[in-house]
C-alpha cells in the first residue's frame, strides 16, 4: 500500500511541475492583463491617491506612476503567460501589487493585528479591504520562488543552454532562508516599513553571516 502511494505521489509531483505553475501564470496574467488594459482605455486617477503611495512613488508625479503601473501590468504579465524571466516578473507584479495595497486597499488606521485582520474582506466597511491583492500576493509567491516551471520559456532557455540538469538542485543553507527574507522584506517595507525592515535585517544578516564564517 505505501508502494502504491508513493508512486502516485512521486506521478504526480511530476505532473505538477508542468500544470501547477502554467495555471497560476494564466490567472495572474488574466488579472493583470485586464487591469492594465483597463488603464490603458480609462483616465488616470492617481492623483486621488498619490498622497497615499508608499515612498518612492509617492515622489513620482501621478502621470509617471499611471504609466509605470498601466505598462508594468501589461509586460509583467505577458512575460508571466510566456513564462519568461518568470521570477523577475512574478516579483515585479507584487511590487505593483502591494503598492496599490497601500493606496487603495489598507485600513487608513489599525492599532492591532486583529484590528488589521477585519481589512481580509472583498468590500470596503471602513476596515480596508486588501483580501484580493493578498490573495495574488500568495499566487506570485510560488512562481518567485519556484519559477515558470516546464511549460515555460525558461525552461526551454535552459534545455538549449544545457543547464536543465540543475533545475532540480536544492541548497538548503541559511543563505536560502535569507534569500527568503530579502523576497518577502523587499515588498513588506512599502506596506509597513517596520516589518520590512525587520525581514531585510534578518534575510541580510543570513547572507553574510556564512560568508563570514568561512
């Protein structure tokens, strides 16, 4: 019986590595296909929000931030369908994503988590309403870390380069979990400085402590 589940598990891991990732790029490239074409079509109406954008934006005129946010929609998301530089790109759209976060969809104040949580909600009550970018938040998480995986243009970028051998290799060190910081740090310090801060100070500290250590 356990011969039996470990070969359909270990089937379907290797299914998985063709279907999971081509799914989750053709949602989020409908998503943020259809927001990007939506700017395209519609008038800018950043300058109801600017005073809200995290810093850098926030110091960018309200033109500049509608065609960074309409454009980066539109070529992130192709370069996410195509699977092609999936990572950079998957990454670049919660970069977008959590700074719409900021000036749209988070509570203007909260003085606890459980305060925090009542913006986990579709329609705005006064408590924010970030439920969906959270939601493609966790979405793009797995494309960052894992990639397009093999229905992608990376993969076969690596196939003729003949670097496909190592697409399976792992390195579990502290060095991995600090690269994990530095990708959750890097988008959490345009939401709330102090936990971004916090996970850049911890990812960094990772990283250089073995190069130390040596």
């Amino acid at each position: 019986m356990s011969d039996l589940y470990d070969n359909l598990t270990a089937r379907l891991r290797t299914s998985g590595d063709w279907v999971w990732p081509l799914v989750l790029r053709l949602i989020m490239f409908w998503e943020f296909w259809d927001s990007g074409i939506t700017k395209l079509r519609g008038s800018n109406w950043f300058e109801n929000v600017q005073d809200k954008f995290p810093f850098p934006f926030n110091a960018l005129s309200p033109e500049l931030n509608w065609l960074a946010a309409t454009w980066g929609e539109l070529v992130f998301s192709v370069m996410v369908l195509l699977g092609l530089f999936t990572r950079f790109a998957a990454f670049s759209l919660i970069v977008i994503t959590v700074v719409a976060t900021v000036a749209v969809h988070w509570p203007a104040e909260w003085s606890s988590l459980s305060e925090l949580w009542k913006g986990y909600a579709i329609s705005n009550k006064g408590a924010g309403n970030f439920k969906l970018p959270l939601l493609f938040v966790v979405i793009l998480l797995p494309l960052v870390f894992y990639g397009g995986g093999k229905f992608s243009l990376d993969h076969i970028m690596l196939k003729i380069t003949g670097r496909d051998a190592f697409i399976n290799d792992r390195i579990s060190d502290l060095a991995a979990a600090g690269w994990a910081f530095v990708v959750l740090g890097i988008p959490a310090i345009l939401l709330v400085p102090a936990w971004g801060i916090t996970l850049l100070a911890l990812g960094l500290a990772c990283l250089v402590v073995p190069a130390l250590m040596k």
